[in-house]
C-alpha cells in the first residue's frame, strides 16, 4: 500500500496515527488545452469517486432498502439529502428495476441455501453482482472480483467463496462463452 505521504492530498486533510489509507489513486487529467499534465486526484477526498466506491454505495443503498422495506428499491434515493454519484445511483435503480429476473438467477442456482436466508448483506451484493453481469458491459472478471472484495470487508468469513460461486454460475448463464 502506498505511502499517503508520497502523494499530494488536499491541505485540509489531516491523518490522525490510528486513520488507515486503503488506497490511493494518481490521475493523470487533461488541462484546457487537452494535453494530459501530472494532476494527481485522491478519490474520496475530492468528491469524484471510483467506480468500486460507487459500488460500494450502491450496496449500502440496496442493504438499507431491503431493511427499511423501502419498494421498489430505487426510491431511496429520492429519500437521500445529496444524489448519489451516477454509476452508484444506475446500480441501484438497475437491480430495482430487473429484480425479479436476478432474483430468479439467484434461485436458481442456489440449490440448498434459499435467497431468503441468505444472509442480507451477500443477498444485496449477489443482487448487485448479477446485475452488472446480466445488463452491463463491465468485463465478467470484474463483476465478481468486485463483489468479492466487498464481501471481504462486509459480510462473514467465508462469504466471498459464496459469492464467488454464485457470480460464476450467474455468468456462465448470462454471458456464455462464445
């Protein structure tokens, strides 16, 4: 992991001994006259964020519907003081609108363990996974390593092997090998 000292973060940051940087990301942006400079971005700090942070957000949104039992999914964001960022609020609003057919997927092809006992956090990610896989171009690869690192940090031990079984078997349905 990198050292936050070797990059420029914003004067107003300041890192307590115990805050942990999980990562840091140097982006290298096009000026006014489109010729790419050395412009380096912190993402979360500056209010553009990654795409595993949009994710990220859309599974506490999905997480926090299904709690809530907010119906359909999607309007929780019109209960949200700030928009989220676009890809995180297309996620949502995209498991919200295709949820019966992810659901069916999951179903499927969770022979002994019902959907419904699935523990709420890997339910909302499978959701999310499968989504992306079945209504995005995003690369299958993608799709599930990014869901298996959200169930490393979020859910039980040995969810992220669970998920990853799952997201395979989804993909080997919605996106066969050709």
């Amino acid at each position: 992991m990198p050292d936050p000292g070797e990059h420029q973060l914003p004067p107003e940051l300041s890192l307590a001994a115990d805050d942990v940087v999980e990562d840091v990301q140097v982006v290298v942006e096009p000026d006014l006259d489109d010729e790419a400079v050395d412009a380096p971005r912190t993402s979360g700090f500056d209010g553009v964020g990654t795409r595993r942070e949009s994710r990220e957000r859309a599974l506490a949104l999905l997480y926090e519907a299904e709690q809530k039992g907010i119906e359909p999914f999607a309007s929780i964001i019109d209960t949200l003081p700030v928009v989220p960022e676009a890809f995180a609020g297309e996620l949502v609003v995209g498991v919200s609108d295709h949820r019966d057919e992810i659901d069916g997927l999951l179903r499927r092809f969770s022979v002994s363990w019902p959907l419904e006992r699935m523990p709420a956090i890997d339910r909302a990610l499978l959701r999310l996974g499968t989504y992306e896989l079945a209504h995005t171009d995003v690369p299958v690869g993608a799709c599930i390593s990014e869901a298996v690192e959200l169930a490393k940090r979020y859910s039980t031990d040995d969810s992220h092997k669970f998920v990853n079984g799952m997201l395979a078997r989804v993909a080997t349905e919605v996106r066969p090998a050709p």
